[in-house]
C-alpha cells in the first residue's frame, strides 16, 4: 500500500490540527505503529497506522538503559531498581 506523509495522515486521522514538529517527534520515539519510515528528510507512514502510548514499563526500561549508558567503569553500580528493570524483574 502506498504510504502518505505524516502531515497527511494527521489530517484523515484526527480533527486537532498537529505540528510537524509533534508528528516528527511521534515518529523518532517510535509512538507510530507501524513504524514510519524517513525518506529523504520526510517521514512516510502507512496510512492505517496508529497512535501508540508508550507503557509505563517501556519508560522504565528506556529510563534503565539511559542510566546504564551514562554510566562510566568507575560508577557503574546501578541500584537495586535499575537492575531489576534491566533485568524484567
């Protein structure tokens, strides 16, 4: 099926008027299901895709690896939460 932008598919999906700003950023964190893909400096997306919100575990789980990729060799304990997280526990 032929993909549209993603100004095209805020416009048949919803009657609020979106910025491109808001619809690129729904694309990079992956909110948009499926995945839109960039071409060219444009986002195309399938025109039956979605509006997702992302799960609190999948916040926790992203907040868990940002902790871990700041982290150097030489502060690298994570507390008990973290590991937990990492670990889907």
């Amino acid at each position: 099926m032929k993909k549209i932008t993603l100004l095209e598919w805020a416009e048949q999906n919803y009657s609020k008027k979106f910025g491109i700003g808001t619809l690129n950023k729904w694309a990079r964190n992956h909110l948009i299901t499926p995945a839109p893909v960039k071409i060219g400096g444009s986002w195309l997306v399938h025109p039956n895709a979605t509006y997702v919100q992302k799960t609190i575990e999948c916040k926790r789980t992203e907040h868990a690896l940002k902790e871990l990729k700041q982290s150097t060799p030489a502060n690298f304990n994570l507390n008990n939460r973290t590991q937990r997280i990492i670990n889907n526990g």
